[in-house]
C-alpha cells in the first residue's frame, strides 16, 4: 500500500568464512540474524540497518582507548527476537546484543563490528529454556525492550580484553545515555522496590570473555 514501509527481509548479513560485512547493506533494510550453524536456516531476530560510522574500542574500566584503531561500526535496530525458538530447537541458546570478530585469536582479522539499538518491544518472553542474556555493543537500549524476562536468565556484559564495547559498570548502573528508564520489564526508577529488586540482580552481572562477541549468530 502507498506509504507504507518496505519490510521486505533480507537473508545475508555477513559473509562467515571471510568475515566481512557485505557490501549490499541498505539503510533502512531488514535482514536477519542467523545461528552460525553449517547449512542453518535457524533465525533468531530481525534487524533494521541504520547507517555506518567509525569507533574505538574501550578500557576494561569502560573509558575510550584512545590508542585504538578507528573500526567501522555498523549500525542496527534490534526490531525482534524470535520468543520461542529455543524451546523449539532444544538448545540453550543465549540473546546476545552486538557483532565482533575483533577478540578472535585466530588469522582472521576484522576492523568492523555490529551495534545494536534494541527496541522497544523487540525482547520479550525469555524464559529459563534460553541461556543468557549478553550486551556486547549496544547504542540505546529504549524503554520495555526487554519485557517478560524470566528470574533464571541471566543478565550479562561482554568483557573480552581487547574486544571491550560496554563495561559492567554501565550496565549495574543501568547508565541513562544508554538504558531507558523502564528498559527491563517496565521496571522504573519511580517504582523504588521494584528497581531496588533490578539492581540487585544486575549486581550479580558477570563478563563474558567469549572470544567471539555474539558467535553462535550471523
């Protein structure tokens, strides 16, 4: 219908066994996010390519590592996780925010990572049959993004040394340039037992050093 947008989705985001980001990305396209399994068809979230731009990695301690080399950031919305398919699949997959090939000890080298802005609405109904939850790199993340999460999964951060996009720190904290007020299950700071319950259990945040930031996806 006229004005409506394109929602047509996409299947190829990037090229495994390069890796490199292919070259075909349009702004404001769709595409999805797949397990890195051989011959997958698994979908795990949908995508919204945003844009480009250059960044640097961080400290261990959260600061800009000034002595960084420059990488390309490709922006995404986070528009939808697919609620379910674990259960599904029988597998305890983890929902991991962000793209990096950056940390891998290997000969494969990457100046590129994804980042993600995560939706409002677009995670809900994680329950114990998931693994964790894992922020890598994340722009935003917008008020109820995370709705329905069940008291079993873990809440985590992305702590690879030398492939540092977000800290502990700005997650525990829920930092506001990043976590909308009310971004997990509605909890707001106004609602004081509630968000006293929140920083509890981010309290119990732990890094994940996976040397691939967000490796069983593509």
């Amino acid at each position: 219908m006229a004005g409506e947008e394109n929602r047509t989705t996409h299947y190829s985001l990037i090229t495994v066994q390069t890796p490199t980001v292919n070259s075909d990305l349009q702004v404001g396209q769709y595409y999805y996010e797949l397990y890195m399994m051989s011959g997958s068809t698994d979908y795990i979230a949908i995508l919204k390519y945003t844009g480009q731009t250059t960044g640097k990695k961080l400290n261990d301690d959260g600061t800009v590592n000034e002595d960084s080399a420059e990488y390309q950031v490709y922006d995404f919305d986070y528009v939808a996780v697919a609620a379910g398919y674990a259960r599904a699949n029988g597998m305890r997959y983890n929902v991991e925010f962000g793209r990096s090939f950056v940390g891998y000890s290997s000969t494969i080298t990457a100046d590129w990572v994804l980042r993600y802005k995560v939706l409002e609405g677009s995670v809900y109904y994680i329950d114990e049959s998931w693994g964790e939850i894992i922020f890598g790199i994340v722009s935003e993340v917008e008020e109820n993004a995370l709705t329905d999460i069940a008291d079993e999964v873990k809440i985590n951060y992305h702590d690879k040394s030398g492939d540092c996009w977000i800290s502990g720190d700005t997650l525990k904290n829920c930092d506001p340039e990043v976590f909308e007020d009310g971004w997990f299950n509605g909890v707001k700071k106004a609602d004081t037992e509630a968000y006293a319950e929140l920083v509890a259990r981010l309290a119990e945040a732990k890094g994940n050093n996976s040397t691939l930031m967000g490796w069983m996806q593509w």
